[in-house]
C-alpha cells in the first residue's frame, strides 16, 4: 500500500517537471555552420542554420530561401565587396538574430533593393525579423547605412546599430527605409552616430505611382526608452560626418514615435533639429505622432515642411501629434542654432501638442518661416515654464501679433506659461500664466 503522502509529493514533483519544460527554451534545431563556405550553402537551401558561436564568417550572404532562420549564437558577419547580409526581391519570412555585422562597404544588411529588381508589390520582401543584432561601428571612407529596408512587415528588436558616419562627409544613417511599403516595427535597442540616424523616404520610389511608406513604429517600453542618439565626441573632432538630424520623415504615412528619447544634435547644416518632417522625391508626411518622446540636448526640436518644395500642389502635411512628452532645447548660436521648439514653413496642415513640457533657452517657441496659411496649431495642457523673447514669431510679427493672417486656428488652452507678455495674454486668456522660471 503506497504512501499518500509519498504520493502528493511525487505529483507535486511531478507538477514542478512540467511547469519547468513549459517556460525553458527550446534549443533551436538545425544545421551546424562552423565555416563561411558552409553559411554560402546553408542560405542557397534555407532552413534553419546554427552558427557556431563566436565565429566571424566573411563573404556576401545571401538568402535564397523563404523561410530560412539564422540564428547567431553571437557570431560575427563581415561583408567583404557587398553587404554582410542581403535578402533579395522575392525572399519572404527570414529571421536573422543574435550577430554582429560589419561591411567593408555602403550597407552592412540590406533587405529587399531600391533598383529595377524592385518595382511591384508582389516582389517586396515580406515578414523580415531581425533580433538582437549588432552593428558595433561602421565608420569608413564609404560608409552609408547600417541597415537599408526596402522590405515590408520588417520587424528590428532590440537590435544596436552604433557609430554609423563616413569621415569624408557621404550622409550616413542607421535605419534607412526606401522602395517599400511598410510596415516597420523598430522596437527597443540603440541607433547612434551618422547623419539621419532614422530615415523614412528620401528618393523617388520604384513603386507602382501612389505608394507610400506606412505603418512605422519606433518604440521603446516606459521602463527603457529606445534610444536615438550621436556621441558627443562627434561634434568635436576634426572629421567632417555631416551631421543633422536624429529622426526624418520624407516620406511616411502613420509613423509612431512612442518610449523613444532623442538626443544630442547640433551644428549649422540644420539648426541642430531633433526631428524633421520633410516631403521630398513624390513621398508625403501624415499622420506623425510623438508619444512619450523626450528630446534634450538639440538645437532645436521639430522641422515640419507643409510640402515638397517646389511642388505647390503636393499632398500637404498634416496630423502631426505630440503627446505626453518633454522638450530640454539648448540655443547654441555659435553652431547657428536657434532654440526653436517647432519650425513651420510651406502651408502646414494641423499640428496638435498636448500634454508636453517644453523647456526653451531660445529665441522663438514657434518659428513660421511664409505667409502661408497654416490649418490649426493647437497647445492644450502644456507647461511652457519660460516664454522666449519673440513667442509665436511670424512674417507678421512676434507673440502670434495678426495671427488670423497666417492661421486659421491658433490655440493655447489650459496651459501653464512663465514670463509671457501682456499682447499674449490678451489674445489667449485660458490659460495660467506665471513669472518666468
């Protein structure tokens, strides 16, 4: 006769047994690659290829197959003539996770292409994930990006791409997309250095006409920011990295930055802006929301071009939406920057902030750059603790004087503004006004 107690011991045991296999990792099954001639023919097959870890494989890899996974084991590419890692036109379903890359040359990983291999929908690389992957430094005469995504449903996770820039001035990016449709996912991770560290659009698409960049969403949680950032020592060398901004628009359609902290950009080329939105080669900007952000140590903040220049009857920039975030705006004119939260030129169409502390030791909160007419900027519930010396400057004049002539709604409503002058007040009574911090 067996023990009872025995017995509810064992099947407590029992119990432990399986909830431990239900939350251990599976160990990952496939081919063994301990050799770059081997890593050649496992992606001409696909499947499911195990790197040996710690092992740098040089070459130009290229994926073949739909469905292939790589999975890293901490191993090193190196793109010797060509990028480390390439996922043509047609391949689809490609997970890619922890490596490291470098190139000895433009892009280090490239999805999908910008060229005649790419011109319809159906040949768009689709499902591409790449997760904890690095990119330690790509900084050479002929540096360009780190990850160029012309792919659609792309999804980089806690990935690094850091020290991207060029010595000889080329325009350098972390994350360019281009030729694609969206969606990208950029969760988490850390994109430092080059020019643009994120860039959405920037040449003419290939593309059936109407296409646009959609569905993007760089995020981080609320306990870790993803971070976009250009090491300081960058603005004090000698080498010429041309630098500008953090974050660029010139072509999206819904993009999201929400957990996201944007940090240190400074210099002449653009005023040091933390962000632009800029429509250029047939892209067009909508629907830009800014959620939880915090910008600080930049020049100034958001650069936003109501259309492509030149291009007067271009799709007009609109639903721009800055939430819940916090601005710390250095005015440093030695390097030609002015301490501007927004920069408004080309006939915007609505910009909402609401819920934002905007910290300024510059000249102008909003900068409208033309006469043309501008469809709603709204402030609700913001903290503006120093009002600038010229507030709402226009072609008309400062602390939005005659703003009916360039707006056709101007809001400021149930904010709190420090050191705002009488003629402001005037013109927006609800809200609570205090001395300058």
């Amino acid at each position: 006769m067996s023990d009872p107690i025995l017995a509810e011991l064992d099947a407590i045991q029992a119990a432990v047994d399986r909830i431990r296999q239900a939350v251990q990792p599976e160990e990952p099954v496939g081919r063994p690659v301990t050799t770059s001639d081997e890593l050649h023919a496992g992606l001409l097959e696909g499947g499911t290829l195990l790197l040996q870890a710690g092992t740098r494989f040089e070459g130009r890899f290229v994926v073949s197959q739909s469905g292939t996974t790589l999975v890293g084991n901490g191993a090193w590419l190196h793109g010797v003539q060509g990028p480390a890692l390439y996922v043509p036109p047609g391949v689809h379903d490609f997970r890619g996770l922890d490596f490291s890359a470098t190139s000895d040359v433009g892009e280090v990983i490239t999805l999908g292409a910008n060229n005649a291999t790419q011109t319809q929908l159906e040949q768009i690389p689709q499902r591409i994930t790449l997760e904890r992957v690095r990119i330690p430094e790509h900084h050479h005469r002929y540096a360009h990006r780190g990850i160029y995504n012309c792919a659609a449903d792309t999804q980089l996770l806690d990935c690094e791409v850091l020290n991207v820039w060029s010595p000889v001035g080329i325009e350098t990016h972390c994350v360019t997309s281009l030729n694609t449709i969206g969606a990208l996912l950029v969760r988490g991770g850390s994109y430092t250095g080059a020019s643009i560290n994120l860039m959405a659009g920037g040449e003419a698409t290939r593309l059936p006409a109407g296409t646009h960049i959609t569905n993007v969403t760089y995020e981080g949680t609320p306990e870790r920011y993803l971070q976009i950032t250009k090491p300081p020592e960058l603005f004090t060398n000698d080498t010429n990295e041309n630098l500008k901004n953090l974050a660029e628009v010139k072509d999206g359609h819904d993009v999201t930055f929400r957990y996201v902290e944007m940090a240190v950009s400074s210099g002449p080329i653009q005023r040091g802006f933390g962000s632009m939105l800029t429509p250029k080669s047939g892209g067009s900007v909508r629907n830009i929301t800014y959620d939880h952000v915090w910008m600080h140590d930049v020049g100034s903040a958001i650069n936003i071009s109501g259309r492509q220049p030149n291009v007067p009857e271009g799709p007009r920039t609109t639903g721009i939406r800055i939430l819940h975030s916090r601005f710390d705006i250095q005015h440093q004119a030695a390097e030609g920057e002015q301490g501007w939260f927004l920069l408004l030129a080309g006939g915007v169409g609505t910009v909402d902030v609401e819920d934002t502390v905007i910290l300024l030791t510059g000249t102008s909160l909003v900068v409208v750059d033309d006469r043309q007419r501008i469809e709603r900027l709204a402030f609700r519930r913001c903290r503006i603790p120093r009002w600038p010396r010229y507030g709402v400057k226009t072609p008309l004049g400062n602390h939005a004087a005659r703003w009916q002539e360039i707006f056709d709604v101007l809001e400021f409503t149930d904010c709190v503004i420090g050191g705002a002058p009488a003629s402001f007040k005037a013109l927006f009574p609800q809200n609570t006004y205090t001395e300058a911090a």
